[in-house]
C-alpha cells in the first residue's frame, strides 16, 4: 500500500537513482488521487467516481478544493517531486501551459488500448492538445454566455440582446427597486476576466495576446470597450453592490432570488437555477446567444472547464489512467445511468443527444449551447497566462472601484505584458 506521507522521500530517493525517472508501479489497490474543485463539476464527479470503484475496484481519494487551492498545491507537488497527485487537474488551457512538461502524452496509450475519441466536438478535445499530442479529454466544459430571466423578458415583448449597447439598454430598463438589470461574478480573478474576454471578442477582439504569443492585443478599442462596460454596470449600479464579492455560485443565488434580469454564466448554471424548488423563477432561466458590437458581427465563446492530465510523476499510473478511461468514457458516451450533474456539460455528439440534455437544455436550447461551443475559443495556453491575467484582473478591480479607468490602467500594465512575452 502505498503510505503518502511518505511518498515525496521515496520519490526523491528514486529520481536520484534513477537520474529523474518517476515510477509507475503500484499496488492493485492504490487509491487514484485528484484535486476536485468546489462547485458544480465536483457535485458531477462525485458519483462518476464512486461507480469507477464499485466496477473497477480501485479506490479513489478526491480532494475538493477552491480551484485556486487546487493550482497551487498542484504545481508545489510537481515542483518539489512529491507525486502525491496522480491526476492533474486543469482548467482548460489555462492551467496546463504551467503544468504540461510534467505530464505524460496519453496518444501511445489511446491507440494501444484503442480509446475512442471521435465524438466529442472536435474544438473541445483540441483544448487538451500541445505540439501534437493530447494530454486530457475534455470533461466539464461550457461555453460563458447570456442567461436571461424569460417571465421578464415575454412580460416587456423584448427578445434577449443582440447587440451590446441592447444589453445595456436592458439592463437599464430593468434596474427597479430590488431588481437589478444584471448580476455578474465580480469578486473572483478567473471568473471575471474570463466574462471581460467573452465580451471582448464579441466587440471583435482577436485575443489577449497575439498567436505567437509576442505581443498584447488587449490594449485595444475592443478590449478597452468591454471593461468599460463591465465597470459601467456596477458603478452605475445596474448590479447589486455586493455583486463585487459574488463568484458564480452567489451570482446563481442573486438570480434565484430575483435579484437580476440577466447575468453571464457558462452553460453548466442552467439547471442549477431551474432546479425545482430552488427558486419561484425555476423553468424561466434560459440561455442565448451573445450580443455583439453590432448585428453583422459573428459571435464567439470563450470555453472554460475542466479535465485531468496524468502526472509524470505518480506511480499509480495504470489506475489513474483506467480512471481516465472510464471518464472518457462516461462523458464521451453518456448512457441511461448518466445523471444531471453530468450532462449539464455536454461535451460529444452523444451527449448533446441524450434525452436528459434535451430536459436540462428545454425549448431549442441544446442546439445554442452547441452551437456556442462549436465556436468557441480556448484561453491562452502559455506559462505565463496566470501572470497575465493577474494583471488584467487588477486593473478591471480598480476600475470597479474608481481607482483607475480600463484606459488608463491597460496601457500602464501593456509594457510589462510585453516584457512577460518577450522574456518567455
């Protein structure tokens, strides 16, 4: 059995030995440990693993964690060799450009134990792809955009926005009393700078960086217009103050309890807020298209979410990727014992076909979310992307604020992105 506390001085002791090899033999009955992170993919995961164990018989231990707990302790145990970690968890491109040299390329193993792999959208299995080779199936992902109250909108004789300044106008025309026009998730980096780039390439910004990854591309009439639009919703007060504290489980609160018109939220929150029970709007949250600068413009996505690398350095390896298997397996293909949790990130043809997706996507709604995806853009998958949005998401917080403007703080943090670029 192997005993974890122990493990970052047997690793040590072999890489030593063996001049940086990582062992990958283990007991039958090692438990495959992963980081899950707190929300809604964990409340997905949970049972998908405790089935893995009734099947396979080969234990478990899931970890749940802030997201951001999870990055860190992950990259500690990497760097320092522990291997307490068998599978790595990503979020998305985001996470693995820091990660990736300490994973294993799974493409030997896909075609020796003959894994299939063809039917999830193809733009969302290349998400977990580097120089060639793929390093996750894609698991929990969603496409971020405008969910929006529909009793309020039939009530007005409006259909949702397809421009940006419509949003605003609605959101305007909303704002009475307790009810706000619009609740977004201000308080977390990740989670607003990801709404800043989903409302970014929708007023026509390419991306942060250029594809080389040489220069900046934020620092641009785009770019500028979308933070101004996030920092004119709260300072406004088109939002609920408290909405600078708010993640996406407290934004998916304020809706519940009618405190907001519309909100961008990935896909995944739909069935959290028409959960019955869970709020009087139940039923009445759905998802649309996003708005643009203007009508002749195509609309884009911004997908983020999960999925899990194999770790160079486990040597539990054999488990964890019979683990990874059986988890390609049950999003890729769900079948009848597929529950809600998982197929509220339908990420294959199969899924988007399930009966249950069409329950949880109802009215046509389905369709638009795999349409999202299918035009959906990655985040930038470099080393030094958490670096980068750091800086960005300082400056949209001070411009919350009033401590600065989009303008003004994008052009002081531009030199130092091209400084980040240049040394990487």
């Amino acid at each position: 059995m192997k005993t974890r506390p122990l493990l970052g001085l047997l690793t040590a002791l072999i890489l030593v030995a063996c001049g940086g090899c990582a062992g990958e033999s283990a007991d039958a009955d090692d438990p495959v440990t992963l980081f899950l992170p707190t929300g809604t993919f964990e409340r997905s995961m949970l049972p998908i693993l405790d089935a893995f164990t009734k099947e396979t018989g080969i234990k478990v231990e899931p970890i749940a964690v802030p997201a951001e707990d999870a990055r860190s302790r992950q990259v500690l145990d990497m760097n320092t060799g522990k291997g307490d970690v068998d599978l790595v968890l990503l979020d998305d491109t985001a996470w693995m450009g820091e990660v990736v040299h300490n994973l294993q390329p799974l493409d030997d193993r896909i075609k020796s134990d003959d894994v299939k792999v063809d039917g999830y959208i193809p733009a969302l299995l290349d998400i977990f792809e580097s120089e060639g080779k793929q390093y996750a199936f894609p698991l929990g992902l969603s496409s971020r955009s405008l969910i929006y109250r529909a009793d309020l909108f039939e009530k007005e004789g409006l259909e949702p926005p397809k421009t940006w300044q419509q949003f605003y106008d609605y959101a305007e025309r909303f704002t009475k009393g307790d009810m706000y026009g619009f609740a977004g998730p201000w308080g977390r980096t990740t989670t607003y700078v990801s709404v800043w780039q989903f409302i970014a390439r929708n007023y026509g910004l390419d991306g942060v960086i250029d594809e080389k990854a040489k220069k900046p591309l934020f620092n641009s009439e785009a770019g500028i217009a979308a933070g101004e639009l996030m920092v004119d919703l709260y300072r406004k007060k088109l939002m609920p103050p408290d909405s600078i504290e708010f993640d996406h489980d407290a934004t998916v609160g304020a809706m519940r309890k009618g405190r907001a018109a519309m909100a961008i939220l990935p896909s995944t929150y739909i069935p959290e807020l028409n959960k019955e029970d869970a709020s009087p709007y139940a039923g009445e949250f759905k998802y649309a298209l996003a708005p643009t600068l203007n009508s002749g413009m195509e609309d884009s996505y911004v997908v983020t979410g999960w999925g899990y690398g194999l770790s160079k350095i486990s040597d539990n390896q054999d488990n964890a990727w019979e683990l990874m298997k059986y988890l390609n397996k049950k999003f890729q293909t769900p079948g009848d014992d597929a529950t809600k949790e998982q197929l509220r990130s339908p990420n294959s043809e199969a899924a988007f076909a399930h009966p249950m997706a069409k329950e949880i996507f109802p009215d046509g709604q389905e369709k638009l979310v795999k349409e999202a995806l299918g035009r959906g853009h990655a985040r930038h998958g470099i080393p030094e992307w958490v670096e980068i949005e750091n800086l960005i998401a300082d400056v949209l917080s001070r411009a919350f604020l009033g401590k600065t403007t989009v303008a003004k703080g994008f052009a002081e943090i531009d030199p130092k992105v091209r400084k980040i670029l240049a040394e990487s």
